[in-house]
C-alpha cells in the first residue's frame, strides 16, 4: 500500500511543524506554498508554489500532473474559497476540516451565531448594519447596555489582534462603519469581558468521531499577540479545567469539526457567591500557537494529531509528559539571522528546545518559540523567557 499523501493549503510555520511528524508516520505531505522561501517549502520536498484562491493550484495540489492523489485536504489557515472545497469534496476528496464546519473560523458573526444556538458561553455580542447611520445607532445603543464600552471586530480577515477595536463610542468605530458599507467585511460588537486571563484548549476530533482534548493553557498575550504558553494553565481548579475541555469538546462536535480545533477563552473572576467563569473568544480549526508546548511537552503533539485525525487514524494520549511546560514566542529580533545566536542560547540553556521557522525578521513577527519543562513554573518560566530573549538578540550573557 503506497503512503498516504496529506495535502495542506498554507507554506507558513505551522505546515513546517507539521513535516517532522510526517516524517515519522510515514506520510507523504504536500504543501501549496505561496513562494519557494516560505518557512514550509523550507523543509518540505514536495511544495509547489500557488495560490491558496487559485482554483487551479489548488486541483493541482490535490491530483498533481505527477504524482499521486492526495488521500485529504487540509489547512495551516482558513483563508479558502469554500465553494472550491465543496466541489472537491463532490469529486472525492476529503477536506478536513469541512468547508461547512471552516465557515465559523472564517467568519466571526457566523461564529458568534453557531455558539450562541449550541449554548457555549459567549459575550454579548450582536451585528451591526452595513449601512453607517444605521450601524451607528445599533453601536451607540449596544454601548449603553454594556456600561459604555465595547469591543468591534471586522467579521473576516482579523487575527493576533488586527481588526479588533476598543470603543466608548460610535465615532471611534465611522472608519470601519463606512468601509462595511462600501465592501468592507461586516463589523460585530462583543461585550468587553472584564477578564482575568486567557485560556485555551486544544480538542482534536477525527471524522469517525474519537475526541481528545489537552490539558488546558493559559494563553499571555502582549499587543494582541500570544507571547507565552503555561501548560496547564496554573492556579485553574479542577471544576473549571473540566468545564472547558467539555466546552470545547461540544463546540467540536457542534461545528463538526475534523482535524484539531483551538477554542480559546477568557476566564472572569468569580465572587464570594459565585464560581469563576469562562467565555469563549475566538476558534482556529488548525494546529495552533497555543498548542506549540505539546511537540515538547505532550505525549502526542498538535501536529502529529492533526495528521492522525485528518487521515481518522486512532488519535494519540494527550497527556503533559512534565509537570510545567513553557512556550515562549520569538517576536521579532535585532538579529538579522537567528542562527547566529544558537551557540549562545544553547549554552545558557541546554534544556530548552529551540524551533526556528527560518523566516524573515521583521518587528514583531513571530520568528520561533522556545519550549522549556521541568517541576518549578518560576524557574522554568524564567529558562523560556531568557531563551527567547537571546534569541531576539536580548542579553546574550544570560546565565543559566
């Protein structure tokens, strides 16, 4: 029998992580890249070149001139046309996660709706017109129900903090009003949730229906961008971990989702009278930045799952193989290799596991992580940080 062969729309780090456990499976991966020097085509031998709204790249990604059918479609992001996915699916190919269950990723009021009828907790939230007066009135209205602050989102294209506002006011949102009306993605606003922290939960699901969540995370974030992953999120009772791994797990199921999911939550404080509670933020239906600790720090990682369940092999044991484990994000760097400063981060700090995405450098982008594990959160918190640090050419004479 000839190796299955795992198609995926996207050349970007997430498709780079997905190669190593490809390699180990077995699996052939084939990934569409948007130009020979992106982080996949890097170090993934079958990459051809394309366009992820091309419908000629992509049929061409999935039955190739040479080579063999891909067994399965898959994504390291959501921007797909989803009427192409659909015929594909007519044509026999498996997509995975379905084009019907991608929607409430690509589209946060279709998001909001779906949640909102499956009775996941969610902000209050509502859409605004397109029309600016009308959007205006619907905005200003929303406000004083809130307590006269509010959180707008462009319904599509925004992700690590980019078309997200915080407004006390309609005029603080007319630009984006105006730009909804005239073609612009439909704008949303959501309660401004007076949270604590950030949680998340990675839950995998294969098609004939297996389920499997992580231990839950806590999420930090600095300018709208994941900077750190504690796993498991410290300090989270029992009660409340079991409430959103069973939160994910529905809207898992409630969406259909096949593949891994990321469902990332805000966690409020509760009062003498009442438990602490959690909503749900946003959703990826891909491998995640959340989820970067379990190739280091969990017995099956993100990315070796997601080919599991994409391909509805059995899933693996999703146990931490560590008491703590540490992501921290590389953001950005003053160096103008990272390379350089392996000999460096390596000495200070043997234990950690470096993963470098051979990217560009640019201001904060997000040009690798570091994953350190051990029993003391501090330390080990400290160990990622510096690491990171070093990396982003930051006290170099670190000591360990």
């Amino acid at each position: 029998m000839a190796a299955p062969v795992i198609a995926v729309v996207g050349g970007g780090q997430l498709a780079r992580m997905l190669a190593p456990a490809a390699g180990e499976l077995g699996v052939h991966l084939r990934v569409l890249v948007e130009s020979a020097g992106t982080a996949a085509a890097q170090v993934v031998v079958d990459a051809p070149v394309g366009a992820a709204g091309d419908e000629a790249d992509l049929r061409a990604l999935v039955v190739p001139e040479a080579g063999p059918r891909a067994d399965v479609l898959t994504f390291e992001h959501e921007h797909v046309p989803n009427a192409l996915l659909d015929a594909l699916v007519a044509e026999g190919t498996p997509v995975h996660p379905s084009a019907h269950a991608l929607r409430h990723a690509q589209d946060k009021i279709v998001m909001r709706e779906r949640l909102t009828a499956l009775g996941a907790p969610c902000p209050r939230w509502r859409p605004l017109a397109t029309d600016p007066e009308t959007g205006a009135q619907e905005l200003e209205a929303f406000l004083a129900e809130v307590g006269g602050s509010a959180v707008v989102k462009t319904s599509r294209g925004g992700y690590d903090g980019k078309g997200v506002r915080v407004v006390d006011s309609a005029d603080a949102a007319a630009d984006w009003l105006a730009a909804s009306s005239t073609g612009g993605p439909p704008l949303l606003v959501e309660e401004k949730v007076p949270f604590t922290r950030e949680l998340a939960v990675l839950v995998a699901r294969r098609p004939s229906g297996e389920i499997r969540t992580w231990p839950v995370v806590e999420s930090i974030q600095r300018d709208g961008v994941c900077s750190e992953v504690l796993a498991p999120a410290p300090r989270l009772g029992d009660d409340l971990a079991a409430r959103a791994r069973a939160i994910a797990v529905d809207v898992a199921e409630g969406l259909d989702v096949t593949g891994v999911l990321a469902v990332e939550m805000f966690e409020v404080a509760g009062t003498d009278e009442n438990a602490p509670e959690i909503f749900v933020n946003e959703l990826a239906m891909r491998p995640h930045n959340s989820g970067h600790w379990t190739i280091d720090g969990a017995v099956t990682s993100q990315f070796e799952q997601h080919l599991r369940a994409v391909l509805d092999l059995p899933l693996g044991d999703t146990s931490a193989t560590a008491r703590w484990t540490v992501m921290a994000n590389v953001l950005g760097s003053s160096l103008g290799d990272l390379t350089d400063a392996l000999p460096d981060v390596l000495a200070a700090y043997p234990d950690a596991r470096v993963n470098l995405y051979g990217k560009d450098v640019r201001p904060g982008r997000k040009l690798g992580h570091v994953n350190v594990s051990g029993d003391d959160l501090d330390e080990v918190r400290r160990r990622a940080t510096a690491a990171a640090a070093i990396l982003r050419g930051e006290n170099p004479t670190q000591e360990a």
